[in-house]
C-alpha cells in the first residue's frame, strides 16, 4: 500500500529553510555522510513526489539539471505553485496548483507499488496532513538554530495524532520517524 511521507530536515529550533528561503545551513552540517545514504534507501521507496514552488526554486537555483536528474531521475513530480516557472529539461513534471486531493490521487496512480514523497515544504505538507493524505513524517534535526525561517510544520498536530516510531543518529543529525493517524 502507497504510504505518503513528509522526509525533510529541519532546524533544532524548528525552521526547513531560513529567512531566505536557503537550504545552505543544512548542508554546512557535518553528518559523517551517512544522510546520503539514508536518502538513497529512501528515495528507492518513492515512486511520485511533490514540493512546493519555493522548494522548486531553491533547488533550481542552486543544483543543476544533471544534479536533478541523478538524484530524482524520471520520477513523476508535482510542482505546487501559483506562478509559472521554468521546467528542468527532460525532467517528469507537472505544474499544478490547488487542492491537494486530486492531484493526490493522480500521484498514487503514478507510483504503483511504492510510495509518495512531500519533499517540502512545511505548508504543503499541513495540506497533506489537513487533507487526512500524510502517513508519516521522517524529521532529520539539525543541530543548528535558525531564529526565524519557514517552519517545520505550520499546523496544528495534536500528540493524539502522532506516534513515535523510531529514533535513530546520523553524524549530528538525530531522526525522529512519526506514524499519522
């Protein structure tokens, strides 16, 4: 059965991008490169992806289209956004933008047997876990503070709803694994 995963890293003070929207800090973090190999087994588990335009825009502006294609390859991906943007050549992608629940339903279709990764950022994973669509959330912490930025996760997610399902270290990085209900 697809599981839909919200995996991003964030600040220890809760931010996944600081005040300009850069993902810099994150990767000054020393993580003994265990995180790359963390991501490569969890990315071979994901069969559509989406993210938000500013998570788009950060990752067009800074990695380059050979980066995108070896790290994302032909996966199906959905860009939430308001604005046109500049598609990665060669690239799966799709421009869409409202409800989450339809174009849900077209990820699942797109990634059979496997699942669905939120890559970011923390207000189109809200949607997801509003919407009753997040399965689980894999938080990488960081051991950095940020002060300000884009939050984690700008909802309201009772404990009710959350259960802790594994603990694990990498490098500085401790990895919180939540299972929604």
């Amino acid at each position: 059965m697809t599981k839909t995963r919200y995996y991003t890293a964030t600040s220890l003070d809760g931010y996944i991008a600081d005040q300009d929207n850069s993902l810099t800090w994150l990767f000054e973090v020393d993580n003994g490169g265990e995180t790359d190999a963390d991501f490569g087994d969890f990315f071979s588990r994901i069969g559509a992806m989406c993210m938000g335009a500013t998570t788009y825009e950060w990752i067009r502006a800074n990695e380059s289209d050979e980066t995108w294609k070896s790290a994302y390859g032909d996966t199906p991906t959905w860009v939430f956004t308001h604005r046109d943007l500049p598609a990665v050549p060669g690239a799966n992608l799709r421009f869409v933008s409202g409800d989450v629940e339809p174009v849900y339903r077209e990820m699942v279709a797109a990634a059979g047997d496997k699942d669905i990764w939120v890559a970011g950022g923390g207000g189109l994973a809200g949607d997801f876990a509003e919407a009753g669509l997040l399965d689980e959330l894999i938080v990488s912490v960081a051991p950095v503070t940020l002060g300000a930025g884009a939050p984690l996760l700008p909802r309201r997610i009772l404990s009710d709803r959350l259960k802790l399902t594994k603990i694990g270290q990498m490098g500085q990085f401790a990895q919180l694994t939540y299972q929604l209900g």
